[in-house]
C-alpha cells in the first residue's frame, strides 16, 4: 500500500517582512537624527507618536522638508517609515513679515492667523528662513522683535507674533530705522540714513511718503535735493545731505544733455541740406559764388541810390 504523500507545511512568516512591519526602534532613529543634525549642522530631534506608533524627527527653521526627506532616505532604507517635520520660529516668521511688508505684500486684512499661513506657505521651500541677509535686515529685526515683545506671567518678555505683524501692516517698516539719523562718512550703524534716505524721510509725501514707509523707496535724486535747497530753514543734515548728493546729480544732468546732444545732432546729420526758401537743394545745381547755399542772390540798391 502506497504512503500517501505528505502534505507541504505552511509558509513560515517572512522575517524580513515582519521586521519592515515593525517601527524602527528608538536607539536607530536616535543615530539617525545624529547623523542628520550634523550634516546640516541643525540640531533634530527624534519624536514618538504614540497614537500613530510612528517616530517623526523634528527641527526649527534650518533645511527644508524635502531636503531632510531626501537625505533620510539615503541613510535609511525605509526612511518612509519616519515623518519628517519643521517649526518656524517666532524671529523666522518676523523677518519674513518685514520682507513681505517691503514686498507690499502683507495686508491687515486677512488677520494675525492669514497673515502667518501665507507666510508659512512662502518659506516652505526657503533653508534657513531666520537667517538675514545683512546688518542692516539684522537690526531691523532685533527693533522689530524687541517693540512687539510683550511681558508673560513669569517676567519673561517674548515677541508677540500677531503685535509684530500688526506694526508693520499698520505703520510699515521705516519705522524700524531712526528718522532723522545721517549717516557719516565713516558710519558703522547699520541703521544710519543715507543721504538720500535722509531727505527722503524729511521731505517725502503723499505717494512718495507711502512708498518710503512701507518699502523704503527713496525721492528721485533731483526730487530730493531740490527739497533741501526749498526749505526756508533746513536743518545742518538735510543741508549736508544735499550737498553729498550733488556730484551724483551734476553727473546725471550731464549724461541727460549729452544724450539729448547725441539724438538732436543725428537727427540734423541724417536731414537733406535746405536752400534759404525751405525747399530742398538740388545736389547737382552748382552753387553761385558768395551763396554757399547754392540759391541766386539778387543784389539790393541803396534806397537812395538812383536807378539807371
């Protein structure tokens, strides 16, 4: 009697599978936000969601999302598995508020809260949005804090993010620079006037004055410096401001009438010559001796001369 052959046993669990299942443990995920924090010199810290069972690695400002994601994966084969997250800071979002004010770009009207999801939306894709780009941006942003800063329950004073949004869509941004502080010739405050600044502050109005306060446009070179010179009583600044200024506007008067030199001058050069009628010359009359113009002149007698 034939053995009836045995039947297969069922397929054992794949153990690669199961541990692909399972989240990563908390001592690799540890190495790999140490990894990450030092390549992108960013300190990034290691989250675990216990509703979702799933880590999330968390940082303020620095890289973005994708760059983070792009560099998790290469570290980690199932780097899908851990979300990724960035926070704006307070100062990140501040800087990006005086930019868009400048920009003309930020309005009242959508609230402390529309205001924040536009920017937020903006930097999205922006490394290092805290980061300013000059002095100049960087003490704007220390007087913008420290005015919207407010006193908390323990004495701390922090920036209040929605006061520092409404000062600059109520008042704008030239605010944030001393009114009526000239720069020297050897001045290292980043927030001194230029010249033009200067009179620009003094003197702007009506569109002008919007356009200075909102996003620090200056007058036209002429427009300011005839400012100065109508003032019945400028003040030393204004007058030493001017006359800083007045090189830069001799130089563009001259290259103003050269150019109108230049364009008149081919416009004669390119006419037919005229006789003295207005009609044009015939080039191939020849001219009669005396008359250039190549017209016959016809003398005039004396009124008291007799006629023949």
């Amino acid at each position: 009697m034939r053995t009836p052959d045995r039947t297969p046993d069922a397929a054992a669990p794949d153990a690669s599978a199961s541990a692909s299942a399972r989240p990563p443990r908390g001592p690799q995920v540890r190495r790999i936000a140490d990894r990450l924090s030092v390549q992108f010199r960013v300190p990034i810290e290691p989250q675990y969601e216990q509703a979702g069972h799933r880590w999330t690695l968390r940082w303020y400002d620095g890289p973005t999302v994708g760059a983070v994601r792009c560099a998790l994966e290469r570290l980690f084969p199932d780097g899908e598995r851990l979300a990724v997250r960035r926070d704006l800071t307070t100062r990140a979002l501040v800087l990006a508020a005086i930019r868009e004010t400048r920009a003309g770009a930020m309005h009242r009207s959508v609230g402390s809260w529309g205001q924040r999801y536009h920017l937020e939306q903006l930097l999205a894709d922006q490394e290092h949005p805290d980061r300013t780009a000059d002095p100049r941006e960087a003490a704007m942003l220390e007087r913008l804090l420290e005015a919207s800063s407010t006193t908390r329950v323990h004495g701390a004073a922090a920036p209040d993010l929605a006061r520092a949004f409404d000062l600059v869509a109520r008042d704008g941004i030239a605010r944030l620079l001393p009114e009526h502080r000239l720069a020297g010739p050897a001045e290292r405050d980043a927030l001194a006037l230029s010249p033009l600044e200067y009179l620009t502050s003094r003197y702007a109005t009506g569109v002008h004055r919007a356009a200075w306060e909102t996003a620090l446009a200056t007058l036209p070179l002429r427009t300011a410096v005839a400012a100065a010179h109508q003032d019945p009583q400028p003040d030393p600044d204004a007058a030493r401001a001017a006359l800083t200024l007045l090189p830069a506007l001799r130089a563009q008067a001259s290259a103003e009438l050269d150019a109108v030199e230049a364009r008149l001058a081919a416009v004669v050069a390119g006419a037919p010559a005229r006789d003295v009628d207005g009609a044009a010359a015939d080039p191939g009359r020849p001219p009669v001796a005396g008359d250039a113009s190549g017209s016959v002149s016809t003398p005039i007698l004396p009124a008291h001369a007799p006629a023949r």
